[in-house]
C-alpha cells in the first residue's frame, strides 16, 4: 500500500504539513517494499485557486490508496475519494510518526461531511484556513 503525507521535508524524519494543497510536497511511502519518494508541489504552490485539486491529481496519479494530512478543501477531498484514496487527519509531528499513527488506527478518517463543514475537530477552511487540532491537539493522542 502507498501512503502519501503532506510534508515539510523529503524524508520520514520530516515534519507533517498540515496544510495539503498548498503543501511544499509529499513524502510517499510503500509499505510492502519500504520505498520513500518525494513528491515536489512548488509548481501547485502559486497557483491563484485549484491549488488543491491539481495536487489531489498528483496525488492520485502516483496510485496512493491513503492520504495523511491536515485541512484539505471540499473540492481536492471530492476528488481524492473519487479516486479512491482514503484521508486521514494529522497536523503534527514526524511523516514516520504519521504514518505509524495510521497503521495503529489513531488517526480521524476525513469524511465527506467533516471536510465540506470544516467542523469538529478538524477546523480546516480550506485554503489554508483554519486551526485544527491534529495528533498532539486534542484529537486521537499519538
């Protein structure tokens, strides 16, 4: 299975991105062959809008069946799950603490109705709005 994490950095000692379409990039790792790649979003970055459906389709073209990260917009999250990719909710700590998280099933799945709210313990607005609470914010502690 492929998991594709926001990051901050190109390896898995690298800080999750709470943020997703406007994340510099993704830390992608196969847990059948332990391969890690990163992904690079600087060309999403200055985009004026779309900046999270763009990346949702980078996303999904690299065949990552799990998404971990922070405030997702409606529209990448739509498309997202019509490509069958899961999402998970995490704004904090290591893309390896990440990833164990979701492997010990401690992370919030994002659903439709939480992403489209932007309620609950999520908070997200899309953009980059927002304040949600993730693994260390009063959500499912790590």
């Amino acid at each position: 299975m492929k998991i594709a994490v926001s990051a901050n950095g190109k390896d898995m000692d690298s800080q999750v991105n709470p943020r997703f379409g406007r994340s510099s990039g993704f830390v992608v790792y196969d847990t059948e062959s332990g391969k890690v790649v990163y992904l690079d979003n600087s060309k999403n970055l200055a985009l004026p809008q779309g900046a999270g459906i763009q990346t949702a389709s980078m996303i999904a073209d690299t065949g990552a069946e799990v998404l971990i990260s922070g405030q997702i917009g409606p529209k990448a999250a739509q498309a997202l799950s019509r490509s069958n990719v899961r999402l998970y909710f995490c704004s904090g700590g290591t893309i390896k603490e990440a990833i164990e998280a979701f492997q010990q099933n401690r992370l919030e799945p994002l659903t439709e109705d939480k992403v489209q709210a932007g309620s609950g313990k999520r908070g997200g607005r899309g953009m980059g709005g927002g304040g949600g609470q993730g693994m260390r914010g009063g959500g499912r502690q790590m």
